[in-house]
C-alpha cells in the first residue's frame, strides 16, 4: 500500500505506548528520522512539514474533516443544523474579530488591573491557576456581559471533568456508563442550563440585541434566522471552554520564559511603564504599542504552543504529499515539532523575541511554519482575544511585579490537552520602577533551559 514510512511499534500495541510515555519527546524524534510525512501506525499519518501541513489544514472542509470532540461523538447531524452551524461559526467570527476584540481592551484591561495585584499575597503562585480563573471570568463577561455572574465558573467544572478522558490512553466509547463520563455529561448540562438562563432572561426582557458576544449570535440573518438554542448552548459552552484554557497555557509559558531570562523581564517592564498609564483607562492605543512584550508572546507561543497538535481526518481517499491516505485515515499536525524546526527557525530552543523583528528569522520563515492558532477554515477565531489577554496580563504583571521562580519548582510540559506547563510556581515582589533600563536596548541571547529532550525529568524554572 502507498504509505509514509513509519516507526513499526509492537505487534499489538503500535505506537501507541511510546506516544504515551512521551507524547512530545516521540512526535519529535520520529519526525527528524522520518521527515516531513510519516505513518503513525496503521490509521495516522503525522505531517511535520509546513507545505503539507497548510495543505491539510487549508483544505479542511473540502478534504480533510475536523475532529470529532467528546461531547458530540455520537450526533449526526442533518443538512439544516449543519447550515446553522456554520452561521454560528460566522456568526462568532464577527462577535470576535480584531476590530470588536480591541474595543473590549478597556474592559479586558481594568479586570486584570483589579485582579492581578491581590496575587502578591498569595505566596507562591500557581499563575496558570490564577490566569485561567481570570480568563473564565473575563469570557464570561464577554460572552454575557451584565449576565456573566449567571454561568460563570461552570465550563472550568467541565474543563476539570474533561481532562481524566482526554488524559486516558484507551479511548472508551461516550456512550459508555463510566463514572467519568457520567462526570463530564453533568459538568456539562450544568453549563448548558447555566447558558440557557441567560438566553431566557434576554427573551423574556427583551434585550437579545446586548452588544456581547450572546446579542451577535442571537441576531436572526437572512439566509438561516434565528440559530436555536441548542446551537446556541453548545457555541457558547464551546466558547467559554476555549476561553479559559489555551491563553492561561500561553501566558504561564511566557511567564516560565521570562523567569528564565531576567534581562527580558526587564525589558517587558521597562516598555509596560513607559506605555501603560497608572491611571485612567488602557485603551487599544497603548495595547499597540506594547510591541517587545507582544513580540514576547509571540516567541513563547512558537517554543510552547498550547495548541500543540491539530487533528484532521480524510474525509475520502486524497493525495498528500505523493501518498494517497484512505478515507477516514487519521492526520496529525503537531505545531510544536514544526516551530522548533531549525530548517524554519535558526537556533530554534534560543528563546529570542527579537526573530519577530521585521528583519528578524521568524518573520522570514516559510509560510505556516508558525501555527500557534492553526490555518484554514478552522483557525482559532479567539486569536485576538487570546493575544489581548496574553499580551496585557504580561504587561500588567511585569510593570508592577518582580516575578521569580519558587524554591524547588520544577516545571514539566503536559501536552494532555493544551500544552500546558505543569508545576510552575513564582514569588511576586513588588517592582522597582526602572530608571535606566530601556525596551529597546539589545537583547541577550540566552540558550533556553534543557534545550535536550523536552520531556526529560522536567524543565526547571
């Protein structure tokens, strides 16, 4: 059969085992020896490269299939709900588009000036834990406005239910009574009755036209009207489940990095007190211009993407890359082993903010060499969202703060669900407002920490 070559595994197990031991550590290593598209066992095909990885997720839609989630593995779903779907997904591309998403930065920006401070007095701090209790706030609000309180806190009970499936190396029917799944089907009716409350309280006080993200989705259009509220239920829950995870990842990364490299935590907060104001509101104006810190960000998502791996599915026999996959083969892109290419990116573990320079190697890089939201049809659309709350929560916190790392930390990546930096915990002391120290004076290039396998015995901070 035309396959890609492939390591071979056990007879009864595959691969399965040895990606389970070390999901990163073996998506890298079978990649340098196999190249850009190789076979992952009998059903799955991994594409390290970038040509073919925008292949398939440019042609997601046409010939590759998203991925199923746990919650929705058993609906089939008819022409008319698909339709619906797909004026949902529109739908919440415009609620959450650059231009709506930058007049929320106020907003976005006063929660954290409130929140942020009351982390000093907690000790060591856990600041994945505390960003995603912010994050699930700030969706909140975003998606319900005045609302929020109605189904706050809700989708962390589900992401909490959620991890032991997606952590589990056999994958069990959803159907199946097992006490994980009953966990996750209540998290999950809780949130959606949480969400429903909110729909009800704006129909029956006639306010469905509140300028959040529920008034964009309750809008009738032209060609498919009112979306129902099932549509509705699921897209928000969707929303709020995405809204709390993936940036708090991205954040302890950047955070993890800038612990490492004092010489650019000084930097970050010499460019956030020089832009941000002590008082009054921060608008978009100042959140452009934190252009070392966005350049931060954007470094630490190609070293740590918590969207580490994207998933597609033949949705018939196609050709890629000179082999044909049958229908239903499984594709995997892991972003994570393409971003830390040195074919893409010169000295690849050097963590170097300034390779996003105009001149720099990361703006020079072949197209999708860089994917820490995907590409195609199903890109993240809480890009903004997520690099407003990434970027100022940075700002906010390296202004005022002194971070360093907790004695005996040691930080290991999780890749179980978003690539996620287990064990970080800081210090906070209160900052010395720089006199000297300029954003823009050279930066140091510092080797990255444990620039071997990365999932040796951990990543000390």
């Amino acid at each position: 059969m035309n396959r890609p070559p492939g390591p071979p595994g056990t007879r009864l197990a595959g691969n399965g085992p040895a990606y389970d031991k070390d999901r990163l550590g073996f998506m890298t290593e079978m990649s340098q020896r196999y190249g850009g598209i190789w076979s992952f066992d009998r059903h799955i095909v991994v594409i390290a490269d970038p040509a073919l990885a925008g292949e398939v997720l440019l042609r997601t839609n046409k010939d590759f299939g998203g991925e199923v989630d746990f919650l929705h593995q058993k609906q089939k779903e008819d022409d008319a709900t698909m339709q619906q779907w797909a004026s949902s997904r529109a739908a919440r591309m415009r609620g959450m588009r650059p231009s709506a998403m930058q007049d929320r930065i106020p907003l976005i920006a006063a929660e954290m000036g409130r929140e942020i401070p009351k982390w000093m007095t907690a000790g060591n701090v856990d600041v994945v834990d505390r960003m995603r209790a912010l994050t699930s706030w700030l969706g909140s609000l975003i998606c319900f406005g005045p609302d929020a309180s109605l189904a706050h806190g809700l989708e962390q009970d589900l992401f909490d239910a959620l991890l032991p499936v997606i952590r589990s190396t056999i994958v069990w029917p959803s159907w199946m009574p097992l006490p994980r799944h009953r966990r996750v089907v209540r998290a999950n009716r809780a949130l959606e009755n949480g969400i429903s409350q909110v729909i009800t309280a704006r129909r029956s006080q006639d306010r469905t036209d509140a300028a959040d993200l529920l008034g964009v989705l309750m809008k009738p259009t032209g060609r498919h009207g009112e979306l129902s509220d099932r549509i509705l239920r699921e897209t928000l829950a969707a929303t709020l489940l995405a809204a709390q995870s993936a940036p708090s990842s991205g954040f302890g990364w950047t955070i993890h990095e800038l612990v490492n490299h004092p010489h650019i935590q000084q930097r970050v907060a010499a460019e956030a007190a020089a832009v941000l104001p002590s008082t009054g509101p921060i608008t978009s104006d100042h959140y452009t211009r934190l252009e070392y810190t966005a350049r931060v960000v954007k470094e630490a998502m190609r070293l740590w993407p918590p969207n580490w791996v994207y998933a597609r599915h033949a949705l018939h026999d196609t050709a890629l890359g000179g082999y044909t996959l049958p229908r239903d083969t499984k594709v995997m892109v892991p972003s994570y082993v393409i971003q830390r290419d040195a074919q893409w990116f010169p000295d690849p573990l050097v963590f170097d903010p300034d390779r996003w320079l105009p001149e720099g190697s990361g703006t020079k890089a072949v197209p999708h060499a860089y994917l820490p939201f995907g590409a195609g049809p199903l890109v993240c659309m809480g890009l903004s969202w997520s690099l407003i709350e990434m970027t100022l929560g940075v700002a906010l916190l390296m202004r005022d703060f002194t971070v360093e790392r907790a004695p005996g930390t040691n930080v290991v990546p999780d890749p179980a669900r978003e690539l996620t930096p287990a064990g970080l915990m800081v210090r906070l002391s209160e900052r010395q407002r720089p006199t000297h120290s300029s954003p823009d004076e050279p930066l140091r290039r510092i080797p990255a920490p444990n620039s071997g396998c990365p999932m040796a015995a951990g990543v000390p901070v």
